[in-house]
C-alpha cells in the first residue's frame, strides 16, 4: 500500500519531499551528518542514528539553502 502511494504522488504534478527518518532518534545534538537518498544506510559504527536536534537543523538548514531537489526521497544521519 505504501509503496503505491509514493508511486501515486512520484507521478503527479504535486511538489513534494518525503523525509525518512533514521531508525533512531536520541536527545543530543551534532553537526557531523549525512544526506542520502532513499536507500536504507548505517554509519561506521553500523547505526542509522540522528538527534532531533541535528534532523530539524539540518532540515531548516538545507530547505532554506536551496541545496534540496523536490520530488525525491531523503534521509539524514549522523556519521
């Protein structure tokens, strides 16, 4: 069902973002973090791990600098 509807909207004339989370989300805060796509993707100590505070930075921060293409599927997380 999901996936039908990311195909539903992928083929639309809608401008959209889907922002995946990380698996985990911890309290903290840090500036070392990664973009990428849709892939499911761990870090060198094998976690796929992000701080709320790091996610919304991050997010308020490439939104606002233009660095961001719509219509695609991204995540965050920390390295």
């Amino acid at each position: 069902m999901h996936k039908r509807k990311i195909e539903f909207v992928r083929k639309s004339n809608l401008n959209w973002l889907y922002i995946s989370p990380a698996a985990l989300f911890y309290e903290g805060k840090s500036q070392n973090y990664e973009l990428i796509g849709e892939e499911f993707k761990v870090n060198a100590k094998g976690e796929s791990r992000v701080s709320y505070s790091t996610y919304a930075t991050a997010l308020i921060k490439l939104l606002s600098s233009g660095e961001i293409k719509m219509r695609q599927r991204i995540s965050l997380i920390e390295l």
